[in-house]
C-alpha cells in the first residue's frame, strides 16, 4: 500500500459517516446517571408503600407537564399488572406540545422516563432533523397482556407490566409523519433522525428493538424497562 492510498484511507476514516455508533458500546449509558428517579426497581427493596411511589411519581409527571389519567393499580392474571397505571394523553411544556392519540396506559415510573426522554432528547433531535416541531407520538398501547414475540409460553413481556411502549412514527406540527420503517429507506435526514432517536433512547432505557433487530421490529421502536441480569446496567440496544 503506498502513502498515498494510506493517506486517502486515513482521510475516509475521519470523514467517513460515523456507522460505528450503531454497534459501538453504548458507554455514556453505562455511567450516566439516569434522570429520572428510579423506576428501577431498587426502589422494590425499600419499604415503602406502593400508593407513597404512585403519588409521588404523579407529581413529577405533573411537574414535566404529563396530561395523563391516574388509573386503578389492576391485575389481569397470567402475570399481567400495573401497580402505578395511567393513561397518557399529551406532554405540554412551555413552546412545546406532543399528543400520543393512542392514549397508551402505562406504568407511572416508566410515563415518566418516556416524558424524560421525549422532552431532554427526542424532542430537540426530531426538530433538528425535521426543521419543523414534533407534534404527535404515533405508538401502540402500551400495556398488552401478553408473553414475549406473543408466543404461548415463555417470559412475560414488559408491555404487560406498562413498562414498554411501540412508536411507529413521528408526527410533527407541518403536517408529515415520518414512520419508524423509513430507518433504512428514507431520506438521509429521516434515516439520521430515526438512528439519532434510537441510539439516544438506549441512554433511557434498558431494551432497544427496531428495524433490523428481528422481524418483529421491523416497522417500530420497542422501548422497555426491563431488568436484564442482576443490575440495571445491562442494556440490550439493537
Ligand atoms: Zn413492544
């Protein structure tokens, strides 16, 4: 190899489109403290009474300007329940408004880390991109009593704890919607904002699905608070 293909290789590499943060380890992740109070379950170990948890949780979703309805705590058997539900409908801030019309139910503490990263990070990165403000989530519900990949048997899935939620799309105050399945076939300002939006959701949660990952995911983000081992450290982003 001479100097001068070494040269233009080492130029390529620096100018290259930065790819290697699909598969790069997500170290900021691993370090950051995550901000909202714990949902993580570390909370379980402290005794303190469930509906103490849910008020203050409803709190802070009040105070990130969360329009939501305070559910029942409800079992469906099979393992399915939700200790601290409620119906999200919209996010208003100050020069910021985003509906979710699926109205999805979920649990309290998770509502609120979706609010966290919709209003410090999503947010901001969907209008970049954009250029114009993220007005809508389009999503599925929430909470579904169901298995994993709704197979017969095998782990409960976290929707049916309220702790995941599906985003099909991206909905924003000019009218476009810029759907989840676009990741690969879109514009390069669509594929950017999809992959920005993804990456940054692995800093907030601990499982990450979309296009790609498998088949299942090929038209959506799943999003999730699972626990994976014995810390909440381990994320699974694909
Ligand atoms: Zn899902």
């Amino acid at each position: 190899m001479n100097i001068k293909t070494t040269a233009m290789l080492t130029l390529y590499a620096l100018t290259a489109p930065p790819l290697y943060v699909l598969t790069a380890p997500p170290l900021y992740v691993l370090t950051a403290p995550l901000p909202v109070q714990a949902a993580e379950p570390a909370a379980k170990s402290i005794t303190e009474d469930p509906a103490v948890t849910f008020n203050r949780c409803v709190q802070t979703l009040e105070s990130q300007g969360v329009i939501f309805t305070r559910l029942e705590e409800f079992t469906t058997g099979k393992g399915c329940k939700i200790a601290d539900p409620v119906t999200i409908t919209a996010i208003r801030q100050p020069g910021r408004s985003i509906d979710f019309p699926a109205k999805p139910v979920l649990s309290c503490q998770y509502a609120a880390r979706l609010a966290t990263w919709l209003s410090d990070v999503a947010a901001p990165i969907a209008h970049n991109f954009a250029k114009s403000a993220l007005k809508a989530i389009s999503s599925g519900p929430g909470f579904v009593c169901r298995n994993r990949y709704n197979r017969k048997n095998g782990k409960i899935s976290e929707h049916a704890l309220g702790n995941a939620i599906d985003i099909n799309g991206f909905v924003f105050a000019d009218g476009r919607r810029i759907a989840v399945s676009k990741s690969t076939t879109g514009t390069e300002a669509e594929r950017r904002m999809l992959m920005a939006l993804r990456i940054s959701s692995c800093g907030y949660f601990t499982t990450v699905l979309g296009p790609g990952a498998n088949p299942a995911h090929k038209d959506h983000f799943h999003l999730d608070f699972g626990k994976h081992g014995r810390t909440w450290n381990y994320r699974i982003c694909e």
